[in-house]
C-alpha cells in the first residue's frame, strides 16, 4: 500500500515541505539548479533521470513557485528552469542536507566540497567562510573536489 502524498491531517511545517521537496528526484533538479544547469536536456544528462519523472519534477517545481520558466528560443519554443527567490532560500537546506550525508554517509571524505568564490577558504555550518569569516551564500561559493571525490 502506498503512502498518501499529503498529509492535510497533520499541522506540521515539515511535512507540508515534505509533499513539495521530499522526493530524491526533485531535491537532485534542485541540487542541479545550484549548480547552473538551466535547460531540460542538460537536467537529463546531468541527472540520468527519465524523461518523464523529469518532466514531472520541473513541473511541480514550477507550480510552486520553486522554478520558473523562462523562454530563450521561440521556434521550436524552449525554455530554461531558473530559481526563483523561494527557490534560492533552500540553499540553506541544501547545504545543511550535504553536511550531514559528508558527516555520515562518505567515509572517504566529502566528494564536494563549497568553496567561497575568489578565497580558499571554505563553506562552515555557520554559513560564513572558513578562511576569511566572510557571510555566505550561494552567489558567494563554488563547488570544489573533495577528498572523496
């Protein structure tokens, strides 16, 4: 039997993020937004995800206002996936997620590490730059090797 998708039963701000930004597939197109990855083919290739599930996650993304859709060829007509406002404040989520699955998850070390951009330095729990103590956010970092790569 599966699971509901909602939980309309349950007052708690945790599983309503959950129904929007609980799924592996939606937090990689997500992860992968980050990353700069703008257009559906470049998703899929990144990803290996189907056509189909990626289509539905990039939709749902959209609908929530987590994405957007903007244009950038008219014939055939395109689009590229950007993060909106609502989407970039899950940096903090994303970033916390990773530092967990490091400290958990990757007994050779992280196999990323985030870097601040134009400093060695790197990403604390604090979001602020190890090296120089500078705040932190995503326009500031840049995905590094890490050890486990």
């Amino acid at each position: 039997m599966a699971l509901p998708r909602t939980y309309e039963s349950q007052n708690c701000s945790i599983a309503r993020s959950l129904e929007i930004v609980g799924d592996r597939w939606t937090m990689l197109v997500v992860r992968a937004a980050f990353e700069g990855v703008r257009r559906f083919d470049d998703f899929q290739d990144v990803l290996g995800v189907a056509r189909n599930v990626l289509t539905d996650r990039l939709s749902r993304l959209c609908d929530e206002g987590i994405l957007r859709r903007v244009p950038y060829q008219d014939r055939p007509e395109r689009f590229e996936y950007r993060l909106t406002r609502k989407g970039v404040e899950l940096w903090p989520t994303m970033m916390s997620l990773m530092r967990w699955g490091d400290r958990h998850y990757a007994p050779d070390g992280p196999p990323t590490l985030i870097g601040h951009r134009g400093c060695p330095g790197t990403l604390t729990a604090n979001f602020t730059c190890e090296a120089c103590g500078a705040s932190l956010g995503p326009a500031d970092v840049e995905p590094r090797p890490g050890p486990g790569r």
